[in-house]
C-alpha cells in the first residue's frame, strides 16, 4: 500500500473511531431536562441546544404545582434526576428530588404531606403495549410518563444529578 493509500485509511479510521460513541451509545448526553406540561413534551437539551423531544403524559389533575400527597399533580420548579430505578414497578425510572425544601415548607404550612417518589419512567410493567393508548391521557399518580422506547433513550441520555425545569 502507498503512503497516500495508508494516510487515507488512518484518516477513514479516526473518523470512523471518532463517530462511534454517536452511533452505538444512541444520544449524546443531557446537561438538562426541560418539561413543559402545557406542550406534553420532555426535551432533552445539551449547551442550550435541544437533543431530543418527547411526547409525556402526567397525573390526572396536571395543571398547577403539585401541593400535597395524592394531588396527582406533576410538581414544577427546578429539580435534580437523583438515582435511576432499573428494578421499578414500571419499565425503568429516574427519580425528580421532589419535595425540595420550599415545598416541604409549603405542605407543611397546609397541614398535608407533600408527597414524594415523583419519576420520569416508562409503561406499568407488563402494559407497554398499550403505549399507544396511554400516551393520549394523563394516566400517572404525578409522574412524567411515556413509552418505553423513549425510556430507554433517556436512560441513556441522563445521568444521575442532571437538573430538570419542569414549567407549566
């Protein structure tokens, strides 16, 4: 093989080489998830710039903050994805570190509990069929829910102690 021959295939490599993590690893990763309730949408965004979007379903009772335990309300405000749930009632889990302290301040103020073991996941286990059905109404106890294809995305894409702005 000549020189130029052998330059050329180094260079086909490196490029190769350099665009493998894209397209075996799927996405690349988030610096931050963006819920906006009002669009049903969850877009996962990198340096200001949108990644990916996904269509989202909530709790029954969406609109406004979530205010006690058993609302079914989705809460809003600035949050952290504390841990992932592999082992989860439902296909995968990201935990939202809700109640923060303003919002155990606030329930407490009420007199309620503020509720707690609010996450972005995938279908009821053993029901991800009918994600074609589920993704029209808002069927979650306040949770952030879609399919499990886009769960398995954003798996991938979030690691844990990536923040979340959820906005009405």
């Amino acid at each position: 093989m000549s020189e130029k021959g052998g330059k050329t295939v180094k260079t086909l490599v490196l490029i190769f080489l350099m665009l493998l993590p894209a397209t075996v690893f799927g996405i690349e990763k988030a610096d931050l998830v963006l819920v906006v309730k009002s669009e049903s949408r969850l877009y996962l965004k990198r340096n200001g710039k949108v990644l990916k979007t996904y269509h989202v379903v909530f709790g029954a009772n969406p609109k406004g903050h979530k205010q006690q335990e058993g609302d079914e309300r989705t809460p809003e405000g600035r949050y952290i994805l504390d841990y992932k749930k592999a082992d989860s009632a439902f296909y995968k889990a990201i935990h939202i570190s809700y109640p923060n302290a303003a919002d155990k301040k606030r329930a407490g103020e009420m007199g309620v509990k503020p509720g707690g073991q609010i996450m972005i996941h995938g279908q009821k286990n053993g029901w991800g069929r009918l994600s074609l059905i589920t993704r029209w109404f808002n069927w979650t106890d306040g949770c952030i829910g879609l399919s499990n294809p886009a769960m398995d995305e954003i798996w991938q894409a979030v690691d844990a102690g990536t923040p979340i702005d959820i906005q009405p």
